[in-house]
C-alpha cells in the first residue's frame, strides 16, 4: 500500500471513530475504472477490457447484529443515516444511500446473514464522469461485509451482488462491466473479461515501460444512467437480438455481420445498434491480440475507430468528447476514444510519454475556445482491485 492510500485509510478510520463512538473493524478500498475499449457490450454478453483507476472509494465499516445499518458519507456529509436491514426495499430510497444499502439488500436477499452495519465512506473516484463512483461504493461496501460476516465470496460473486444492487434496489439497468472491473482489476494489467460467463484474463498493460501514457479527460459533463437513453440503448440491442433469433448480439460473428444487418432490414436504428456491438466485440478481441503480441501502439487506430462507432452508430457521444478525440487525434495522439455510458463523462487518450503537455494544451485550447467548461485532464495508472487497507 502506498503512503498516502495508508494515510488516507486513517483518516477515514479516524472520522469513523468520531461518527460512531468506536474504531471501525476494518477499512476496505474499491477503485472507479475506465474502459479501455469494449463499450455497450457487457448488456450484450459482449467482451470488455476496463482498468482499475488509483481512485478508490474508501470504507470504514464494523458489523453490528441488531438489524441497524447507519451510513455516512464524506462526500455528501450531513446528519449519519439510520435504517434496518428489515425495512430495506428496492427503489424506495432516491438518496447516495441507495447504493451502499442496496447491497446490504441483494446481500440478504441472496441468503446472506447480513445483520446490520456501521458504515463510513470517502471517495476520491469523481462522480458523474463516466469513471464508475457507484461501482466503486458499491463494491466496497460488498467486500467489507464479505469479510466481516465470513461470507467466502469471490469477486466476481460480490460484482455480480452489486450489480444486482443497482439494476433492483437503485434501478440503473447497467451491465456487469464496472462492478467486476472494481472487484477483480490487477495493478499494471487490464482486465479481458467475457461478460457472458463472467471468464477473465489479465492482460499486462504497462504504457510507461513503453513510453506512453494514458491521459482521462473528464468533460464535467455529467450524466446519469438512470435517466432513459441508457435503457432506450439495451432495449434497442435486446430487440436486435430477437429479430435476428440470438440469444444476444454477442452471438452474431462478425463474418456474419453484412448478412445481419440485412435480415434486419429497414430498422435503420436497430441496424446501427447491431453493427456497433457486433464491430465493438472484434475490436476488443483485436486489441486483446496486439497487446499480446507486444505491439501496443497499434491499438490506437482501433480506439478512434471504436469511437466513431459509438458516435455515429451508437449515438452516445456528445460535442465536448468528440471535441476531446478529434483535437487529441489532430495533435499527434495515438489514439482516443469516450469511455463509459456516455453522454458526458471522460474520454481516454493515448499519447507517447514527449507529447502530454502538447496534447493536454491542445485539447485545453480548443475546449477554451468552443466555449467548454474547462476539462480535467489526469493520467490514469492501472491500478489494483478492491482490497482490504486495514
Ligand atoms: C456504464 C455501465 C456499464 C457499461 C457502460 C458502457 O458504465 O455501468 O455496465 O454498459 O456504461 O459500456
């Protein structure tokens, strides 16, 4: 653990003991991720390649057994919340909490003996840009209450409990991406994961031993999932699916695409929603395959070709991120795509190490000059996967 992940770790420790009157039994970090490539396939038993970020959402917890969950948060502060593991019930709560206790739901619902909590979160995960705060809250809180109620869960099983947490009790319709992303991510790898049985394999993914960088833009354009397009998207490829008589588009072959797309017809939308998921399968499979072929820069194209994808075909892009991919590209960017659900959120850019100032003034400049909010620009690292830190 690094000093300032030790650091922190004690200062929501320390908060805790202040809220709840005694030291907390543990403390347990969950980071956000960004998607490399593989965007809209998860809801498809598609494939995806996410990273961890050094970001984390923090939890202090100690477990109680009389039935009273209380939540507290950093970020949002106020008064503690109090609530019973009883009285939890799916979408009656439109608040932050909704995240951390619909897990303690899906939990019990499961059949886990979950019999109450105390519970203090912070997060350095920024909300709302497309880098996975509420899975990162919400896996957190999962494997706190793995560990400190001996539940024996792996972590695939605390991301698919998650998941649950927020399709049921928040009522986000997301896929399986982010939460196993924030469970099973390794530092200096990415995570190769077919979201239709859930198998995985770590791909090293070190860009500074090879002298890029991966740069975050975050637009602070923000956007939320259960606001209707997201839903309208996965109905769209759920239809796609059943006129073409697959169990889902992840079982159309890419060789097979052109015919396809013609048995679908005049559907121009449901046409354009196949072909996206269906390009986007074989491009995460290409990037998988030069990655392991050592030739990293040449994934660069396929992220510019992913992202056309998602704006032309998919259409959840939005001008800021398209601006972001454009000016990158422009610049001398080896390639850049949106990442995440979309409408709003960050782009992902890959640079050679020499170029970051150039390419961050870039996209700056023209942000400035489009008249955007200005942009966060960060390097993201990948990181380690949800863990214990105390
Ligand atoms: C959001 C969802 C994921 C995934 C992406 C798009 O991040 O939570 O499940 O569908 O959008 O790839």
């Amino acid at each position: 653990m690094s000093e300032s992940s030790a650091a922190a770790a004690e200062a929501v420790a320390a908060r805790f003991e202040e809220l709840y009157g005694s030291a907390p039994d543990g403390v347990w970090a969950a980071p956000g991720r960004v998607n490399l490539i593989g965007e809209h396939t998860d809801y498809n038993d598609g494939f995806v390649m996410p990273f961890a970020l050094p970001h984390t959402a923090v939890a202090a917890v100690s477990r109680r057994d009389d039935g009273v969950l209380r939540l507290h948060s950093a970020d949002i502060g106020g008064p503690v919340v109090e609530l019973t593991v009883d009285g939890l019930a799916p979408e009656s709560d439109k608040r932050w909490t909704a995240y951390p206790a619909g897990v303690v739901w899906a939990l019990r619902e499961a059949g886990h003996a979950v019999t109450g909590a105390d519970v203090h979160l912070a997060s350095t995960v920024p909300a709302g840009a497309g880098l996975s705060s509420s899975a990162a809250l919400e896996v957190v809180v999962a494997l706190a209450l793995n560990d400190l109620f001996a539940l024996g869960l792996r972590g695939w099983q605390l991301a698919r409990l998650s998941q649950r947490a927020e399709n049921v009790y928040v009522g986000a319709p997301v896929g399986i991406m982010d939460q196993t992303a924030s469970a099973c991510c390794e530092a200096g790898h990415a995570l190769f994961l077919d979201t239709r049985d859930l198998s995985q394999r770590q791909i090293p993914f070190d860009l500074a031993a090879e002298g890029m960088r991966l740069l975050v833009v975050d637009t602070q354009v923000k956007h939320s999932h259960s606001e209707g397009e997201y839903g309208k998207r996965r109905e769209g490829c759920e239809k796609g699916a059943a006129l073409l008589g697959v169990d889902a588009l992840r079982d159309v072959p890419y060789d097979d695409l052109d015919a396809a797309l013609a048995r679908l017809g005049d559907d121009e939308e449901v046409r354009r929603l196949v072909r996206h998921v269906v390009t986007e399968d074989h491009r995460v499979e290409q990037v998988v395959s030069l990655l392991e072929s050592g030739d990293t820069r040449a994934i660069g194209p396929l992220l510019v070709e992913g992202h056309a994808s998602l704006r032309d075909d998919f259409r959840v892009s939005c001008p800021e991120l398209d601006l972001v991919v454009d000016t990158a590209v422009s610049a001398g960017a080896l390639g850049a795509r949106m990442t995440g659900g979309g409408f709003g959120g960050s782009a992902i850019v890959l640079v050679e190490e020499g170029d970051v100032p150039t390419i961050t003034k870039a996209v700056e400049e023209a942000f400035a000059a489009a008249g955007f909010k200005t942009p966060r620009v960060f390097e993201a690292v990948p990181s380690a996967g949800a863990r214990r830190v105390r």
